[in-house]
C-alpha cells in the first residue's frame, strides 16, 4: 500500500509539473501568434437586462464593427457592474456600453478614456418608479412605510438617480421604507420583482420599461408608472485609452466613426438599442452625475 | 468547597447547554418577529420557485449547458484540491516541526507555519477567489488558487495534527537505527498518516464542489454562473436544473469519497491486492484531465499571471486597500469603525440564528435519519415506516446540503424582506443537512445496549431520545455544532452578498463603489469574527471534555 501510494503521489507531482510545461510552452506560442496576427478587440456592456438579449444585442454591435473595420471584435459578457468596470480599468475592454455612473467610475480609474458616443434620448435620460396597480402609491412621499427595489447598485436609472431624487422628496431610502432597500441586479429583475408583489413599488431605467411593455413582458394591468424623473445624462460608450497603442494609430478614431456612423440599416443594433442613431456626447455631460454620486457618497 | 465544584462539574454540561440556548434567544431578539418579515409577494414567488422545482426546464440545449457547466465546475475543484494538497504537503510538515531537531527551530517553525495555515484557511474562498480577480483578472487561476488556498490550510492543518498524534514508538525505533529526519518522515511519518490523510482530504473534496461552484459568481463560469444568469432573469425551472446538477455531482464525489474510504478502513484488516487501483487511476486521470482542460482554455496563461500590467494592477490594488494616497482611510476613521462594529455585531447575531435554527432542524429529523433506528436494530423494535421515513430524511439531508449557502440565500432573498433573518435560514438550510447527516453518524456508532434496556422497559421513542440517546451523544454533537458554527461564521459574509444581511452587503456595495480602505475596514472586521468564533468554540469543546 505504501508503495503504490508513493507511486501515485509521484507520478502526481509529475503530471502537474508536466501540465505546466506545456502550460508555458503555449503561453509564448501565444504570444507570438498574437503579435503577428491581429488582437481582439474587446467591447462589454454593463449587464443592466436580461443576459440573452444582451448577448444578442452587443454580439450584432461586434459583427458591425468587425465588418466595418476590419478588426477582429468580440463581446465579453460581465456578471455585475463592477466587474466590468475592473476589466476596463485592467484594458481587457477596450470599449464598453456604460451607464452614467459607471462611465464615471471608468474615467476615474482610466483617466483618459473617453465618453464618446450617446443615443440621442441619453441626453434626456429619464427613470421611472413603478407600484402595484391598487396599492395607493401616487407619489414618492407615498413610499414612506413601502418596501422598495432598486435595480443594480451600481445604475445610474436604476438606483444613483431614483435615490437622488427620492432624497429631494425627502425620503432617506436607508431607513424611510419598509426595511432596508433591495437591489434587484438589473431593470427587467425590477419590474418582474414589482410585478410578482415581492416589493411594492421600484425603479428603473424608462427605456427597458418601455420596451417591457410594447413587447407585452410586463402586466400593465398589475403595475404602473407613478412617477417619472426629470431628465439626467446617461447610457454611453466610453472608448479606453489603450486602443490607439494596442491596435494602432487611428484605431480609435475608426471604431469612434464606425459607432457614430451606424443607421436603422444595422436593424439588429438599432432595435437592440431603441435608437435610430449614436451622436458625439463629451465627458463634461457626466458631471451632474458625479455630483450626485459624491453626495451620495457613491464616489469618494 | 469541594462538593461545590464537583457539583459544578457535574452540571457542567447541563449549564454549558443553557448558556448557548441562552445565547440563541438573544440572537433572536435582534429580529422584530411579525408579519413584516414577508414580501407581501413573498408567498406567490415561494409558489412560483417550488413551481420550478417541480418542473425543472430539461430542454437539451439547458442541459447541454448545465452538463458543460457541471464539468467546469468539477475541473475547478480538482484542479483547485491538487494545489492544495501540494500546499498542505509542504507547509502541514513544517507545521507539524517533524523536520527540525532543536526545541527553540521546532517551536518557532510550528507557530510560524500553524500562523500561516490558520490565516489562509480563516479567509472565505469566495473572497480569496475576489480578490485574485481584482488583481489578475478574469482568468481560471483566479478560481483555482482561490480554493487552494484555504482549502491548503484545512488540510494543512489536519496533517499538522494527524504528524503530531502518530504513535512514538516506530519513530523512536527508526531513529534508533540511524534514520535521518527526513529518512524518519518518509519512512516513519508519511506510512502511518496515509489512510486518514486520503480519507480526509476525500471528505474536503466534496465540499470543495460547492465552493468550485460558488467560485463562479465573480464571473468564471460554472454551475454557479448558470444559477445567477438563470435567477437575474428568474427563471426558476432553469435555476433548479442547473441545481439538480450540482446535487448529482455532490452525490457521485460523495460516492467515490465513500468507496475510497472504505477501502482505506478495509484494508487496514485485509491484505493483497487492492480495489483502490482503479479509485487511484481514475483520480489520476481526473486531475490530468482538468489541467489539460484548464490549461488548453481561452485566457488560461500561467506566465501572463506575473506580467508587468498584472503586477502593476495587483500592487495599485493592494496599495488601495491599505490606503495609498488616501487622506482617510475608512480605517482609520472612528465612526467608519462604529458602523462596521454595528454590522459586526449584526453578522454574529446572524451567525448564532443559524447555527440555532440548524441545530433545532436536525434534532427534529436526526432520530429516524440513523440506519440502526431505521432497521430497528437500536431498540429492537421494527415499524413499517420506518424505512421511507429514513428514505425521505436523508433525501431532505442531501438536497440541503448539496446546495451551497449562497444558492439558498438568493432564492430566499426573492421570500422574505432583506435583513438578518434570510441570510440566517439560508445559512441553517445548508447546514442542517451537514449537521444531521454527522449526528446520524454518531447515533450509529453507538452502544446500543443501553438504547435497547431502554426500549425493552417500555419507554416510549421521545423518553428514548431524552434518557437513552441524548446523554450518550450530546457531547460529540455539540462538538459539531461548534465546528459547523465556525463554519457558518466564515460564510456569512458571503450570504451578506447578495443582500441577506450583515457586514456581506456592505461588502459588496464598497467593492461596487471600488472604495477600497472601506473594504479592509470590513476585512479586519470579518477577521475578527473569525477569531472569536476559533475561540469560543475551541474554549466551549474544552469545557465539555
């Protein structure tokens, strides 16, 4: 017995070393593989909706910009906000679809990255706050005593601005509910959240709500709109200061003209984005936003 | 004076036993217990996800990728356990001060290594798994060294100990004939701990399954990942098939671990020609084939783990968190310090609730869980249903401990309010089953001689459980409900992660605002709980020896 367990554990310790071998063999085979051919260039989006019709949407946006520029593109799903936002600052993203405040927090992490591109609602970006039809909620002061749902942490409709503007109402949503505020993960979570009556009333991005009910998701016979926010900037994409370094000179501006030039010809990219367009946007439109998040103590 | 303390002595457990109830009902009154508790909705979602346990969504193209996810999932842990055993290998030795001659180099590389296992065990794998992330990005490593880690200083640990408890005499007799230290290890040492060492890190592998898969919510794929996707978009038929494969994954480690430790036990009687062959090549070839695995993935670059850029990012990272060109540190700031305390205070609460609520459940079910009560052979009496409810037990058992805390946390948080009382019931859901699987082990290791006086005189099964079971086996069960304590305490940041409570919330939401010195300040705090939680139930297993 000792004998055939010293054999295992050696032969073990053998595998493992060998796998690393080959391990670092690939590695620099790698490497020297990407420097001839092209590298990926790597677009996310923050995951705010329903992960299959993301997957969808951005994978579209990646076939476009690949055709259109001749690179090779490829959409790298996220599982939260925040992850995202790490693998910007890290430059494995090197263009991300951004909320307000996540565009924020990139830029304080890559401070030359840069905002670029909007739909033209971002501009006017509104949030809404949805209840059970029925439940007696008509005004925000009306949540006082409510259970509540916010979307992601990290959301600027879903959560940064609903709280800003239920502070203005002078609800102080750490203790003003009915126990402490839920944060869904994302806008469709929300409304399914509201819609179920697992919370009274919620808030989220106007524009997935819209589509929620055009495309009958959501019972507008169990839930309505109580209360829409005055408009703020939002959603855009923000392009990472590595791109021209890593893929060239000009490659930005490439793919900044690519995103710009898009037209409702690129159905599947519209559709996915409810726009008919990208136009320019600039970082000074977000300062509204770290404003607030400051006050909210969001941003340091 | 001396009756006194005899008395004392013999009313020790009896005291010790109301000192912790006593402690459970004031954890509960950290709750304010009404109606509230629920979502108004609550119960229509419960229907909606039991609706999804019972029409779990097997479509192929789910299964499919629940089977490929299963795989990662499995690759992970192994992948993960062979460091890890490395790990323990390496530093379990040093720990154990089995290579040093001098007292002063024995003593100081005991506490030395003991230190450094009991630090990377103290830490939750899901946070080591957080933190590698944050500094060497999305790559499979971060998952794997994640659960080395900790899982490295459990086993570590138990090696130190299993060296430390090897009978003297074989050592002294090899030493006598001139062996070196190292000729005493290899020849001495290593033969005798063998057996337990395989039998235990067996066990450790199948909970290193559940936290492979929990491993997947920073973002590496897996089981875990399914589950979230499937849960944001609450889809609970899915939800419960990827389920479904991790509780038949749990199931057939836990079927090897069995048959391997049987043979261990087995042999140890019997000589010749084993059955452990076939158990050892196919471990070997599992371990071969999630390295290939792993290693042939997409972003799987061992050497680019220590690139510039990585080491660049792993430095500002860490200069983060202890505070580099901050003018406050959050751990530096008194009332940061209260609040975190508060919340501390909350987690503890949290973590006595669920231990309670465990331990409540599983001496509910633990009597006719037990085999020997089952076919009778405890009280000599024989019922017809005893077997289905035997049956139906450790059903209930192997569901809930198959599916981690974070699992059950997630699902409960859609039921009840946000607060401390989820992330206590899901921590007790996935620790009952723990709990009453090893109480049932007990009773079944025990004399049933006395049980069977008992049972012979006409008690009926309560008085049974109350004058016969109960005195015999309380000592060894409270000793795993402190063990699972400490557990539960090491996990209830991780159920605070997805709003259940506590200092886990918190967490999450500095580590979504990326206010990196708050993150610490909640680390020391975690890290105290650890300790108290080592200490008291170290100082309580003391007493009740």
């Amino acid at each position: 017995m000792k004998k055939w367990l010293s054999v295992i554990i050696l032969a073990m310790l053998v595998f493992s070393l060998a796998a690393c071998g080959q391990k670092n063999d690939k590695a620099s085979d790698q490497k020297k593989e990407t420097k001839k051919t092209t590298e990926v260039f790597k677009i996310g989006a923050i995951p705010d909706q329903n992960a299959a019709d993301l997957e969808k949407g951005m994978t579209a946006v990646a076939k476009y910009l690949s055709e259109k520029t001749g690179m090779k593109v490829e959409f790298v799903p996220s599982v939260d906000y925040a992850a995202l936002v790490t693998g910007f600052q890290r430059g494995e993203i090197n263009m991300a679809w951004f909320g307000g405040l996540t565009s924020v927090q990139a830029r304080n992490l890559v401070p030359d990255a840069d905002s670029f591109a909007q739909r033209p609602r971002d501009a006017e970006f509104h949030s809404v706050f949805i209840t059970q039809t029925g439940s007696g909620i008509n005004t925000l002061k009306d949540l006082k005593g409510k259970s509540f749902t916010f979307g992601s942490e990290s959301s600027t409709s879903g959560h940064l601005m609903p709280r800003y503007f239920l502070s203005e109402a002078g609800i102080n949503p750490n203790t003003d509910f009915d126990g402490k505020p839920n944060f869904s993960g994302s806008h469709d979570t929300t409304y399914k959240l509201v819609e179920s009556g697992a919370f009274k009333a919620g808030a989220l991005n106007e524009a997935v709500w819209q589509v929620a009910v055009k495309e009958g998701k959501v019972d507008t016979n169990k839930v309505k709109v109580f209360y829409t926010t005055p408009a703020f900037f939002d959603y855009n994409w923000t392009m990472n200061s590595n791109v021209d370094d890593v893929f060239g000179k000009g490659a930005t501006k490439k793919v900044e003209d690519a995103i710009l030039s898009i037209t409702t010809d690129q159905k599947d990219i519209t559709d996915f984005f409810q726009t008919d367009k990208f136009v320019e946007t600039k970082n000074d439109n977000y300062q509204k936003i770290e404003k607030v998040a400051k006050e909210l103590k969001i941003i340091k | 004076m001396s009756r006194l303390v005899s008395s004392f002595r013999l009313h020790n457990r009896f005291m010790l036993t109301l000192l912790l109830a006593a402690i459970f009902i004031w954890s509960l009154f950290s709750i304010k217990w009404n109606a509230d508790l629920f979502h108004a909705g609550g119960i229509p979602t419960m229907l909606q996800i039991f609706e999804g346990l019972f029409h779990p969504d097997f479509s192929p193209d789910i299964l499919m990728k629940g089977l490929e996810a299963a795989w990662i999932t499995l690759a992970y842990a192994v992948a993960g356990m062979s460091l890890a055993i490395l790990y323990a290998f390496v530093v379990g030795i040093l720990a154990s001060g089995t290579l040093t001659s001098s007292r002063v180099a024995r003593l100081s590389s005991k506490i030395f290594f003991r230190g450094v296992l009991g630090f990377t065990r103290s830490i939750h794998e899901l946070i080591w798994a957080w933190i590698f992330v944050a500094a060497v990005g999305l790559s499979p490593y971060a998952a794997i060294f994640a659960l080395a880690i900790p899982y490295g200083g459990i086993l570590g640990r138990i090696f130190a100990d299993m060296l430390n408890d090897v009978p003297i005499e074989p050592i002294k007799a090899l030493k006598s004939t001139g062996a070196s230290k190292l000729q005493t290890l290899i020849y001495g040492y290593l033969p005798l701990v063998w057996a337990d060492l395989i039998s235990y890190t067996m066990y450790r592998f199948e909970c290193s399954i559940r936290s492979s898969a929990i491993m997947s919510f920073v973002g590496l794929g897996g089981l875990g990942y399914q589950i979230q996707l499937s849960l944001a978009d609450l889809k609970y038929d899915q939800v419960w098939t990827y389920v479904f494969f991790l509780i038949v994954l749990v199931l057939l480690v836990d079927v090897w671990s069995n048959s391997v430790r049987k043979v261990l036990t087995e042999r140890k009687r019997r000589r010749g020609l084993s059955p452990g062959w076939g158990s050892s090549l196919f471990a070997i070839l599992l371990i071969i084939g999630s390295w290939v695995f792993i290693t042939s993935g997409d972003k799987a670059n061992l050497l680019e783990l220590l690139s510039d850029k990585n080491l660049e990012y792993a430095k500002k990272f860490f200069g983060g968190l202890v505070g580099v060109n901050e003018k406050h540190p959050a751990f530096l700031v008194t009332s940061e310090w209260s609040s975190a305390l508060k919340l501390t205070l909350e987690t503890l609460e949290m973590s006595i609730m669920a231990i309670g609520f465990a331990t409540i459940a599983a001496f509910i079910t633990v009597i006719p869980a037990a085999r020997n009560m089952a076919n009778g052979s405890l009280t000599s009496v024989k019922k017809w249903y005893n077997w289905p409810l035997f049956g139906i037990v450790r059903i209930i058992y192997i569901f809930s401990r198959a599916v981690p805390e974070l699992v059950w946390a997630m699902m409960i948080i859609f039921i009840f309010k946000p607060g401390l009382l989820p992330g206590a019931i899901a921590l007790a859901l996935h620790n009952f089953g723990i709990l009453g699987k090893l109480w049932a082990e007990v009773i079944e290791d025990m004399d049933p001689r006395p049980i069977r006086n008992l049972a012979s005189a006409g008690a009926s099964k309560i008085q049974i459980l109350f004058y016969g079971i109960l005195p015999t086996v309380l000592p060894r069960f409270l000793t795993y409900i402190l063990y699972r304590w400490e557990v539960i305490m090491r996990t209830t940041i991780v159920v605070g992660f997805v709003g259940a409570g506590g200092l886990g919330i918190e967490f999450k939401l500095a580590m979504s605002y990326f206010q990196y010195t708050e993150i610490t300040l909640l680390l020391l705090c975690y890290m105290i709980l650890v300790i108290i939680a080592d200490f008291a139930s170290e100082s309580t297993r003391k007493a009740v020896k």
